[in-house]
C-alpha cells in the first residue's frame, strides 16, 4: 500500500504545476469566468473569482514568523510538498500562499499543485475522514523516500471551528463559511504556519 501511494505522489509530482502556475491559472480562469473541476457552475466561478482576489491579498500581505522562518531556511532534507486542490476551494486560498512563502525559504523544499477532479486515484489515496476534503497536503521526503506527514484542509483551529459548528447547526452554511475567512484573516496564517513547523524536520 505505501509502495503504491509512492508511486502515486512520485507521478502526480511530475505532473504537477508550481506555484507560479497555479496562480496564473487561477487568474486566467476568474477572468474569464471560468473554474477547475467537473462542476462548472456560477457559484463555483465565483469562488473561484473570489479566491483569485483573496490569494493576491495573501501572497502580498503574509509574513512568516522570524523563528520558524530561521529554522525552515536551515532544514537539509529534500522534501516535496504535493498539494491537491481546486480554484474554486475556500480553504485553499490562505492556504496555498502560507506553503509557497514556506517553500520559498529553502531551496529543499520543492512546491507542485495538482487538481483534484483530474487525479481521484491520488485523492483517493489521501482522503479526511473518508471525505474528498481539499487542498491536501502531502509531504514526501525525496532522499529517504517516504511521506512525513500529511495537513488539510484547514488548520487545527480552523477545523475545530468547523467541527463545532457542524455539531451543533448540522451543516455549514454560506454566513459561517464568510466568518471563517474572516478568521483566516485575523490570524494572519498563523495556525496554518505552526502546523506545517510541527510536521517538518526542523531540529
């Protein structure tokens, strides 16, 4: 079964687009009223119009810590950090940028995003809870050939609060899915940030 999912991450990798990619297609596609998926409905384009806005934001306002910016600079293993989304993802947008602006801080560290509704074998292979959550992060130690860990699709406070309030309102609905971007913001990527330094070799 590890072989397998191996294999698996080792071709999607190669397939896979870098950031700088993901993002270009993103805009691309919010500009021209288009999204990623099987589901190419106005709701989904207009989250993916939405998440086009709400990336930029990211990707010009986060700040890594100086601690954990320090450590990951200094990290010698070779990881891949193999990403599954789509344009449309809500938790994807403050996501995605805190693993590039991580990636970035060591040369080790190599970033590729492949989409979801394209690839279900390897979905498949990395479900939440039996569930399709997206994005999902999977991180593959390329010297020692093995996969360290796994994160998504939301932080550990974020999916508490997800948690919560499916407990006690059944389902989420579009008000709460608005504060939580909402928190997203206040916490300026934080909670994504001290995961991914709990999941990385940084002693």
């Amino acid at each position: 079964m590890q072989n397998e999912k191996l294999g698996l991450i080792k071709r999607n990798i190669a397939m896979g687009m870098d950031y700088e990619a993901y993002r270009k297609l993103v805009h691309d596609l919010a500009k021209n009223g288009k999204t990623t998926g099987d589901d190419p409905s106005e709701s989904l384009v207009n989250y993916t119009q939405l998440n086009d806005r709400r990336m930029n934001r990211w990707d010009k306002t986060l700040k890594i810590p100086i601690n954990i910016a320090e450590r990951v600079s200094k990290m010698k293993s070779k990881l891949t950090f193999l990403v599954i989304s789509e344009s449309w993802c809500g938790d994807a947008s403050p996501s995605l940028p805190v693993l590039n602006k991580i990636a970035d801080l060591n040369p080790n560290i190599e970033f590729k995003i492949v989409l979801r509704d394209e690839n279900p074998e390897l979905m498949d292979s990395f479900l939440t809870n039996g569930s399709r959550s997206i994005p999902k992060l999977i991180i593959w130690d390329r010297e020692n050939d093995h996969i360290i860990g796994e994160w998504g699709p939301r932080s550990s406070f974020a999916t508490k609060l997800v948690e919560d309030y499916k407990r006690k309102n059944g389902k989420l609905t579009a008000e709460f899915k608005q504060d939580l971007q909402l928190w997203y913001n206040k916490d300026k990527g934080l909670d994504i940030i001290n995961d991914l330094a709990g999941l990385l070799p940084l002693k």
